[in-house]
C-alpha cells in the first residue's frame, strides 16, 4: 500500500464491508476492524468476506485488521458495530480527536440512549456525526446510486471535513445538522420493517402494508417531537427514505424477521440462528418501554415488541385493526393501551 490508510471502518458486517468498498472505489487505502480473525483472513487474502457480504469483491486497497490501536492515528473512522455493543468496541479505540460518523441504527437496551450518547461517553473528544439513509449494503457494495443523511453535530466546519472523505460519484451524502433526528429514523424504521414483514408474513395484501407504512411513520414523528428530533430530517433520507425502503424487501433483516414471524416462526429461534443482527428485535423493547415513559402512543411499535415476546401475530394485528376510529391527523396522546 502506497501510504497509510486516511479513513476507517470499525465493523467488518455487511453494511460496514460495503461501505469500505464504498470507499475505497477511488483507489484510496482503507482499513478494515473485523470482529472474527477469520473475517480477516479472507479480506486481506482472498479480497471477499464471505461470511457477511459474498456478493463482493473487494478492492485490494482494503486492509483488514482485528487490532483497534491500528486505528489510534486516523482523523475519521466510520463506526459500523452492532448498535448493542458500539459504545463497548469505542472504549477499546484510542482516546484523540477525530470525526466519528456513527452508522450502527439502535437504541441501547438497557440504558435507552442513542448511539450518539453512548459513543461521546466512550470516545470523549471526538465530533459525532450520524450517517444514515435507505441503503441495501449489497447495492452499496455494487457501486449503485444510493443518497444518505450526513448528521453533523459539528455543523457546517465538520460537513465541510466529512463530505469530500465520504462522497463518491455513486455515493450521495446531504448535510443535516439533526444528529438525534437521524437517529431516531433509523432506529425506529428498523422495528416499522418488521410489522411490514409480519403483514407480509400473514399474507394480509399491499393495502395493509401501506397502510402501515404511513401510520408508521406518524408514530416516527411523534416519537421524534417528544426527543427533540426536526419534522424535516424524518421526512427525509434518514427517516421516510429508509423507511420505504426497508419495509418493501426481503432484503432487509428485519423485514424479514418479521415475515418468518408471520408465518409462525418462533423469534428466540429465529435470533438464535442468525449471524447478522435483526437491529429492530433489540430496539423494539427498549423503544417501546421508552414511548411509554415519554407518553408517546405507538401502537405498532407496541405490537411489534408483543410479538417479539411470543404474542400470537394474528390476534395482535387484530386488536390493532380493533381500535377506536378517529381523524388520521388527530393526537394518539394518551391512548397507550390500544
């Protein structure tokens, strides 16, 4: 390799896989965090990943490492772990000041905070951006046109550092400065897949999908509002864009969690068997539990979560189309047990 590697990819998945590829389509030099020696092993030898993305050939201009201090002396590192241990994987990188652009969609179990709040615990000094749009990681990792939010709590200094690093010809960012609204599209749109896989699941037709879809995305709004979140960010890539996107396709996990769910999967089975991580199972409950708490009424998020818990999908479609009748517009504020 010509000179050392200007930018990194914490989390060698398929969404971070493709985003390395991304990357590294001009010819740059970018390193690779994997969890799994193996992983490892194959990108630097073989230039595939076979476990998470064997779609891809990779460019020989990715290097792949399991070592975190190899990453001690970059300025920008895309962090792309599961959103659960993000803030555990951050503690283990060198403590220096860098552009961190989170790319993990989740909120943390237990504690109920965001990706953004837990990496400035774990990684003090960094400048927090979010990245997030619609984008199928097998599509990224193609060089197809994909356009995505770039959240910067830096503002416009940070953007102007970020953009020129992450843009490429097929690879679109636009400037926000709504970290949490970023976030919150993507989290939330992860648990929205898996209702749209249920009803997938349950053959309940493309009325109900859309259905869903739109009041699904009322429930991302409301939550947004209570948290602090800009209406305009979610109606845009990182909220309704994605939201679109992931619950239309097999391709998303968790929209095909939620299918197998409507065809009478069990969920403790189906997590167990499965390598890549459904986001939208972790987030539902603590999602849920969070809406509650904040007197936000989301009724398909609740859903979801009873599912999730062993609630027959049939009976909880049911009592959702059982609610009372009401204007589309109107608050559901204090309706939280329907």
């Amino acid at each position: 390799m010509s000179a050392a590697p200007a930018i990194g990819v914490i989390g060698a998945g398929s969404w971070g896989t493709a985003l390395a590829q991304m990357l590294s389509s001009d010819g740059r030099d970018v390193l690779l965090w994997a969890y799994e020696p193996e992983v490892v092993a194959a990108i630097n030898a073989e230039h595939r990943n076979p476990l998470y993305l064997p779609s891809a050939s990779l460019s020989p201009t990715i290097r792949a490492t399991c070592d975190l201090p190899d990453f001690a002396a970059l300025d920008t590192v895309l962090v792309v772990t599961p959103a659960q241990v993000l803030g555990k994987v951050l503690a283990g990188l060198a403590r220096s000041p860098r552009d961190l652009v989170l790319c993990s969609k989740g909120i943390e179990a237990g504690s109920g905070r965001l990706m953004n709040d837990a990496a400035r615990e774990a990684a003090p000094g960094s400048t927090i951006a979010v990245l997030s749009g619609p984008t199928f990681a097998h599509e990224v990792a193609a060089g197809l046109p994909t356009a995505v939010t770039l959240a910067c709590e830096g503002g416009r200094a940070q953007w102007e550092r970020l953009a020129p690093a992450i843009a490429r010809p097929a690879f679109r960012p636009y400037y926000s400065d709504d970290v949490t609204g970023a976030e919150i599209g993507g989290a939330v749109k992860n648990v929205l897949a898996i209702a749209c896989g249920v009803v997938d699941g349950l053959n309940l037709g493309q009325n109900a999908r859309a259905a869903l879809i739109a009041r699904g995305f009322s429930e991302m709004l409301r939550f947004g509002e209570a948290l602090g979140a800009e209406t305009e960010t979610l109606s845009g890539l990182c909220g309704l864009g994605d939201l679109v996107l992931t619950c239309s396709s097999t391709s998303s996990r968790n929209f095909s969690l939620g299918k197998a769910l409507g065809e009478g999967a069990l969920a403790a089975d189906l997590m167990a068997d499965r390598r890549t991580v459904a986001e939208g199972a972790h987030t539902a409950p603590v999602l849920a539990d969070l809406a509650q708490r904040r007197g936000v009424a989301m009724p398909i998020v609740a859903a979801v979560d009873a599912i999730l818990r062993g609630a027959d999908a049939r009976a909880v479609v049911a009592d959702l189309l059982a609610r009372p009748l009401r204007a589309e517009l109107e608050s559901d504020a204090g309706d939280l047990t329907a």
